[in-house]
C-alpha cells in the first residue's frame, strides 16, 4: 500500500468527497511546491516546472519529491500568514482546520492556478478537496512532529 493510498477526511476516516481526484492533485501539488523551491524558490516558475498529472493518472513521487514539496508547504503557508495551522498539522496535536476559502489565500493564488492547468479540475474544486485532505496528509507525513528524512519517506512510499 503506498503512501497516499489512505488519504482520508479529517478524523472521520472516510473517504473525501470526490476521493478520486485527491491522490493526483496532492502528488501534484507537492510535486509543484517542490519543483518551485527546489529551483532557487521562484514563486512565478513556468508551469512546465512539474508534470501535468491529470485526474486520472498516478504519477510515481520520489521521497525528494515529497520531502521537498513538504518544505515548499511549509513555506508557503508560513509566509501567507498560515504558519500556525500547517504547524498544527506538522506538530502532534489536534489539526487546525483551514476552511476551503482560505486555501487559495494560504497557498497562493498561483498555486491553485497551476493545479488547475495541470489536472483540468475547477479551482473551487481544488479548494475544496485540499482543505479536506491537507490536514490529515501532512499529519499522515510527519507522526513524529517533524519533517521526515527521504530515508522515512521512502519507508512510508514502500
């Protein structure tokens, strides 16, 4: 079982609503993020900068691909003002939710933008899905209340 197999709800362990397309939009959102700031951390990077993953393909994530994406999250969030909702996620306590309004504002603009080019999916859509399955992924990626090391993140992919 890999490691997005199990993307769920927030503590409800059920499945989000439109679960199909939130496996390839997280792959292609941390594939995004860590194209971004693995490149020197222009914000404005073409969008040939990840690969187009539609709705329906499944797209193989390197632990580098994860593990930067991870940090590009991170940073992302901590310079919208969200710092303290994606810390909640990372740390090992209840998770803050981020109402799907906020996404955009937490993630940037250009972000869901890119996302949207890259899966065909309707941004509010995009919204939608990451305010549901974003807490509970990168809670799912950081059990110790940090960061993995590629070493923990290819022994979660395996």
């Amino acid at each position: 079982m890999g490691l997005f197999d199990n993307i769920s709800g927030p503590s409800t362990g059920t499945a989000v609503p439109g679960g199909n397309v939130a496996k390839p939009l997280m792959i292609a959102l941390l594939a995004l993020l860590a194209s971004r700031y693995m490149s020197g951390g222009a914000k404005d990077a073409p969008a040939s900068a990840s690969p187009n993953i539609g709705a329906n393909s499944e797209p193989d994530a390197s632990p580098s691909d994860i593990l930067g994406g991870l940090g590009g999250l991170l940073k992302q969030f901590q310079q919208n003002g969200f710092g303290e909702a994606i810390n909640s996620w990372i740390g090992t306590g209840q998770n803050k939710v981020i109402p799907a309004n906020q996404i955009s504002d937490a993630l940037g603009p250009n972000i869901i933008d890119a996302l949207s080019q890259r899966t065909g999916l309707p941004k509010d859509q995009i919204s939608v899905v990451l305010s549901q399955v974003l807490p509970n992924t990168v809670d799912q990626l950081t059990p110790e209340g940090r960061l993995p090391t590629r070493q923990e993140i290819a022994r979660l992919m395996g």
